[in-house]
C-alpha cells in the first residue's frame, strides 16, 4: 500500500508535468496542475494512511 | 545551450554578498542549537558532533559532485526538448569545482554559498531523528542527500533548471522564483526529515499501546532560544545572498530583506505564542520557538519581492500553521519528529514558495536570467502557477526520491540505533561520554511504572 501511496505521488507529479507541458490555455493548465496535486495528496495520505497501519501491528 | 543567462553582479552587489555568505553558518549553528535543546540530554553531545559531520561531509560532497550536477544562471548544462522548448534537467559542470575560479565571479560566488546551504538542509532532517539516528548512518545519508537529491533540486530552480525556465518556455510568470531557498533548502530539508521520520519508527516510549503520545520534552529551552536568534542573523545573510545571486537583486534591496526576514520571523513567533497561549493557557517555549523559525523558513522565498505588510501576513499564516502542524504530525499522523523539523521546514518552506506567487510584486524590468517573454509587458500572471508546480515537484518527485534512496540505504546500512543504544542515551552508546557528565541521569522511561 505504501507503493500504490508513493506511486500516486509520482503519478500526481507528471500529470502537472503533463499539463504545462500539453495545454496552452491558462485555465485548463491551471486545472489539470490542480488535479495533479490532488493525486499528489490522495498519494500522500495513503502513505501516512500505511504507516499508521503498520504502526498499529507493530504495537 | 545556455537559454538562461547570468545576472551581471555589480562590486557592491558582490561584496554584500560575500558578507551574508560569511552569515550562512549562523543559520546552521542556531539550526543545530535548536535541535539539540529539543532532543534529549543523554544525547545531546550526539546531537551536536552529528550536526558537524554532517555540515563537513554536505559541504566535501558538494565540491566533489553536488555542484557540478546544480551549476549556475549561463552554464552549461544537459537539454531535453520537450516538444521543441529546452529544459534544463541537470547541469554539466565537472567534479570538484575544476575550471571554476573562485575569483568573486557571480558562479564563483553560488558555488560558495551551495557549499553552506547545503549544510544547512542536511541539518533539517537531525531535528526529526533526534534520539534514535546513529551518526554513521545520518552522515551517509546526507552524502545521498549533498550529492543527489539537493543539487538535482538546486539546478532545477537556482541553476537555470526547467522550474526556472517555466517563465520563458511557458508564459508562467517569470519562471520558479525561490530567491532565499524556502523550497530550495527548507522544504527539501522538511521532506526529507519526514522520509526519515517514517523509516526511522518513533522513540521507544513515545507511542503508548493505545497510540497516545507521550510527552518528552526538550532538554534545554535556553538552546532552543538562543538558537533561535543565531539563526536569525544566519537568515538575514542566507535570504540577501540567495536574492542577489539568483533572482539579481540589487544590493539596495538588501534593506527590504532584512526588514522582511525580520517581520516574517516576529509574526510567526508572536502568532504561536498567542495560539498555544489561547489553547494552553501559558505560551509554549518550544513552538514559539519553532514558529520563529518557521516565520523564518516562510520569508525566505519572497523576502525580496513583498511589501512588509505581506511579509506579515505570511509570518502570521506560518506560526499557525507551524503550531497545528507539529500537533497533526504527532497525534494524528503518528509521526515522531522531536525537533518539529516537518512542520517547521517542510509545511512553512511549502507555504513560503506558494506565498511568493500569492504577494510577490516583481520590478518593472529585473536585470536577470528569470525574466520571461510574458514579463515585457510587465505582467506576472501564472507566477502562482509556476510556485505550484515547484511545490508540487518537491512533494511528487523529491519526497519519494528521498524515500526510496533511504530506505535502500536502510537494507545496507541499518540507520536506526539498537534498542541499548536508546536506552543508553546516543552519548554513552555511540561516543562513550555524556554532555553533561556532572549531572545525576534523569528517570529511565523504560522501567516498568
């Protein structure tokens, strides 16, 4: 699980690559780097979501 | 191909710049006084020689390689062309400082000041291992941290990377602008105290069967606050060298900066103060102290390019955020981070790259490498965006970078100290004297109660 989180924060990352890169109008490019950044917090909400669950069975 | 070149620097503008250089290591000392003050006493002489090994090996590793993957405004570097427009991904200078003179040249001088600040990020991450990170491992993970993950960043935003470039090759303002290095040293510095947090596992004693934190709380407020204020003038230094080495600004501006530096840090310390205050009912030393250097983490980004008034506003939203952020750290996200170093560095550094693109008012025409084709005509739309998209590359890219680097290093060199070790104290276990060896040792948290 805590892959998948750190892959969702790369994910996150090249849709806002994607997204400079790809759109030319400033609202579109605007919208899409936020999407990226909310796959970004999805990502690191898993990863701190993991490590509260291995914590948890540590204990 | 040099798409960006290097700002002309005046002999006033260098010569103030060698002095805020000569400032750097204040930040780092009060860096280390402050970490040190927040961990505990029977590691506290740890604390302070790992802070020095760690700043020596940032700095031999930075001239042998860190520098020559960060390079300079002008220099050369390795393109990719992305569908027809130039980015610079990382620069192409040779190992240890050859063919550079260091001779007070702009590069010269960049050079320099990549040797201290570099130390000062791998500072960062001391404050959240405090008590369980054996020096070995910390100093080979700042050797990761000198020689790849900080230049890669550094050549990114301060080398004319594709972050600085975003102004020309896309319209977005004038391209990733983080004079003073609140993404550059603070943020990169926080994230990767939290890649560490993570592997290195909280305190024994710190989390109770039932999850609730225990508190344990510094050794010595007098270190914490006196670090505070050595941190200040090393700030002041950092943010002016910063502005006039990569976003050119002229050496008057220096005034500004101070001012900024100054207000942000006050803002921040006074609004932690008032909320732990309110919630608490006595101010606490610790975050005050933690919000001055989150005030100060925050400034450095704009602290050339805002009025005094935002520098307010964004010390204000700093020291909040600093306060609420050490506790959603500790008792929501189960994070052991002794020296607040996540919340401090990495969320105010965040918030000061963001708060550049929200406040920053740029000069009609900046003699520099940053100017963009869109800032002809004087206008800054999409800087917001350009700090969003730097924000979200040191949280995307750097942040899982840093973790996976560590977490390899981990399998082959054990990063965290046995479990003796922390019974001990790190001063016993690893160096085989105390800090403070007149002094009775304090109850064991690790007898039965």
């Amino acid at each position: 699980m805590r892959l998948v989180g750190f892959l969702l924060l790369v994910a996150g990352w090249i849709l806002v690559l994607a997204a400079v890169v790809l759109l030319g109008a400033t609202q579109a490019r605007a919208m899409f780097v936020l999407a990226g950044i909310a796959v970004e917090a999805l990502g690191l909400a898993l990863v701190f979501r993991t490590h509260l669950i291995l914590r948890g069975s540590r204990d | 191909m040099t798409p960006l070149a290097a700002p002309d620097l005046s002999e006033a503008a260098r010569v103030l710049c060698i002095v805020c250089i000569l400032l750097v290591p204040l930040a780092g000392t009060g860096i280390s006084l402050v970490n040190t003050g927040l961990g505990r006493s029977r590691s506290a002489s740890h604390a302070m020689l790992t802070a020095l090994c760690v700043m020596a090996l940032a700095a031999v590793v930075y001239c042998a390689c860190g520098f020559a993957w960060q390079g300079y405004l002008g220099r050369p570097a390795h393109l990719l062309l992305v569908r027809g427009r130039p980015w610079s991904w990382v620069a192409a200078e040779p190992f240890f400082l050859r063919r550079l003179e260091l001779d007070g040249s702009p590069v010269s001088l960049a050079a320099c000041f990549g040797m201290l600040s570099v130390g000062l990020a791998a500072l960062i991450p001391l404050g959240a291992g405090a008590d369980r990170w054996r020096l070995g491992a910390a100093c080979a993970s700042t050797a990761l941290f000198a020689g790849c993950t900080y230049p890669l960043f550094a050549h990114w935003a301060w080398g004319g990377g594709w972050l600085a470039q975003l102004g020309s090759n896309y319209g977005l303002g004038r391209g990733f602008v983080d004079a003073g290095g609140s993404g550059s040293i603070q943020a990169m510095g926080g994230l990767t105290a939290l890649a560490l947090a993570w592997i290195l596992g909280a305190r024994r004693g710190k989390y109770g069967p039932d999850g609730a934190p225990a508190a344990i709380p510094g050794h010595n407020a007098v270190y914490i606050l006196f670090g505070c204020l050595l941190a200040w003038v090393g700030w002041v230094g950092l943010n002016s060298a910063g502005a006039i080495l990569f976003a050119a600004a002229e050496p008057g501006r220096a005034v500004l900066i101070v001012a900024n530096t100054t207000l942000s840090a006050a803002a921040a310390t006074l609004t932690a103060a008032v909320i732990t205050r309110v919630r608490f009912r006595k101010p606490d030393a610790s975050l005050a102290a933690n919000g001055w250097v989150g005030g100060l983490a925050a400034s450095s980004a704009a602290c050339a390019f805002v009025v005094p008034a935002a520098a307010l506003i964004i010390g204000i939203v700093a020291g909040a955020l600093v306060v609420f952020s050490v506790e959603a750290v500790e008792f929501w996200l189960a994070v052991d981070d002794p020296g607040g170093a996540i919340s401090v560095h990495g969320v105010a550094g965040l918030w000061g790259v963001l708060a550049l693109g929200f406040f920053a008012r740029f000069p009609s025409r900046l003699p520099n490498a940053v100017n963009g084709p869109s800032q002809a005509l004087g206008g800054d739309a999409g800087q917001w965006l350009a700090q969003l998209v730097g924000a979200a590359t040191l949280v995307g890219f750097v942040l899982p970078l840093t973790y996976g680097l560590n977490r390899l290093l981990d399998r082959i060199y054990r990063q965290r100290v046995a479990l003796d070790g922390e019974r001990e104290g790190m001063d016993l276990y690893e160096l085989g004297a105390g800090a403070y060896p007149e002094f009775a040792t304090h109850t064991d948290e690790f007898m039965p109660r």
